[in-house]
C-alpha cells in the first residue's frame, strides 16, 4: 500500500508539472498574439486580402488573426461574442478577443463534460464569460441568447456546427454582430446555392460515415449575409471559415463575390465506415458523398450532390 501511494504522490507531482508546462505554453502563445496583434495594427493599409493578416493562437487556422485585423477596422461598441460548437474551448475563434482584448461573451456547446471543463478552467472566472449547454437548433437559438442576456448590436458571432449553420443563422433574429464567421463546405464549390436540408438533430457523425456530409456552399451562405444586410469580405485560407461584416459599418473593407472569396480546402479528415482516417483528397471527398441529398435554393428543391457538378 505504501509502495502504491508513493507511486500516486509521483503521478500527481507529474501531472502538476506538465499542468505548469502547459500554462508556460499558453502563456507564450499568448504572447506571440500580442505581437502579431500589433503588426496587424500597423499594417492595416498593406493589402484587402484577409489571408496576409491570419495568425493562430487559439483559432483552429488563421482566424485569430482575421479578426484582430476586421476589429481594428471599425468601431465596436459592444465588445460581446457568441460562439457556438466550442468543444473544450482550448481551439476557438474568440478565445483571443476574450483574453487579448478583454472582451465578453457566450459560449455554446452540446457537451454536458466540455462546458463543465470551461467552468473548472481558471480563465472562466479571470474573464467575463459564460458557458451554456444546449444543442443549438433554429427552433431554440433565439431563446438561449436572450435567456443568457445577448442581445442587439453585438461585436462578432462565430457558428460552426458541421451542418446547420446556414439555418440557424438565417432564423437568428435577436442579435445584429458587426462580424460574423461562418464555416462553409468547400466541397459545394463556389457557385451553387445549396445547403444540408435541415434537420433539429444533425449530427455530421451519423448523418453519413465518412464525416464529410454537412453544411452550406459559400454562395448560399453570402446570398443570406445579403439578404440580412452583411458583406462578405471573404475567406480564410484553409477554405471552410467565411467572413461578413454589416454592410453599414464595412466602411473601406474590401467586398468579393463568392467566386472571389471561395478557397478549394486541401484538409482531409475523411473516414471509412470503421471510423479509421482515410485522408481522401477534394475529388475523391466530394464523390464518396455524391449521393446525399442538399438543399437547391435556386430550384427550391432537394437534388443529389452529384448533379452540381
């Protein structure tokens, strides 16, 4: 038994260590956005392209970057996020803005374990932040940013939830962000309007094996930021983040067409129906999945995949 505890009091004294380690890390990588922060800052006038200003510090990709670049272009008055599809919130398109920048927000995600991981993280009660779990449905999202106090010109929303994001978008009516991100599929291409058919319970794991089915093409998705008064100022360069802005405050921010903004993704995080990685390249992605059904809204009706192209 003593020999047990020992072992035990090892185990924690490493595991503290590597905690330690990892704050270090955080706090470098933190550093390495402040300075890049002040680059973006100074180089505003460089170039109208989004990829020249991407940097990563907690963004999946360039997101980080992006955004410190569209938030230095226009006044924000309301320095609120809404973020949902979080995970555990270490990977995020506003973590930055909450910890760089001192802005305040609302997290959402459907795991019960990862928002109660958020609430035990020190930067949960260091920051002005709130967590909610819930599966985010366009019959619900109104009632969950009400309840949690979000409300009208906000700063930035961010929607990645690997399938209803258009929908969801086009039923928020309670908030109006100046910035808002979202992830399109860029195996729809740039022309086509279309879009998942919607269902309140998508799930990309299930809806098919492979984990590629889900989502709305960057054309649909700017002709709703039109419908609802948004610019798209175009896309990050690993081609599955769109970025818009309301058309009343994009000021001199340069506005492309989806033609222009759309970047043919090179990830490739498809599996095979045991769940193993099979790193299909575009092509062969975009024809595994040829026969499930999207959503044409030029047609207003529901084609196969395959008949875009």
């Amino acid at each position: 038994m003593a020999g047990l505890l020992t072992r035990l009091k090892h185990l924690k004294k490493r595991f503290d260590q590597i905690n330690e380690i990892a704050y270090k890390i955080d706090q470098l990588q933190k550093a390495v956005g402040h300075f890049e922060s002040r680059l973006t800052r100074q180089e505003l006038t460089s170039t109208p392209c989004l990829w020249d200003f991407e940097f990563k510090v907690y963004s999946q990709w360039g997101e980080d970057g992006i955004i410190q670049y569209l938030t230095k272009r226009m006044d924000i008055p309301t320095k609120v996020f809404v973020e949902f599809g979080v995970y555990d919130y270490r990977e995020s398109n506003t973590r930055f803005l909450l910890q760089n920048d001192n802005w305040s927000g609302l997290i959402i995600d459907s795991s019960a374990r990862f928002i109660d991981q958020i609430k035990k993280d020190e930067l949960y009660f260091r920051n002005d932040l709130r967590a909610a779990c819930a599966f985010v449905t366009r019959e619900n999202i109104n009632d969950l940013l009400s309840t949690n106090g979000i409300a009208g010109d906000i700063g930035l929303l961010s929607i990645d939830i690997d399938g209803n994001d258009y929908w969801i978008w086009e039923s928020i009516s309670v908030i109006t962000p100046r910035i808002v991100i979202c992830e399109y599929d860029s195996l729809l291409g740039p022309v086509h309007e279309v879009a998942t058919p919607y269902s309140p319970d998508f799930d990309r794991a299930k809806a098919h094996y492979s984990n590629l089915y889900g989502g709305a093409s960057i054309a649909a998705l700017d002709s709703l930021a039109r419908r609802k008064g948004y610019s798209l100022v175009g896309s990050n360069s690993a081609g599955n983040n769109a970025f818009f802005v309301r058309s009343d405050v994009v000021g001199n921010i340069a506005v492309f067409t989806p033609q222009q903004a759309y970047v043919k993704s090179k990830f490739r995080n498809s599996k095979d129906k045991d769940g193993n990685q099979t790193y299909l390249g575009f092509e062969e992605s975009r024809s595994l999945i040829g026969e499930m059904p999207v959503f044409n809204f030029s047609g207003n009706k529901l084609i196969k995949m395959k008949e875009l192209f």
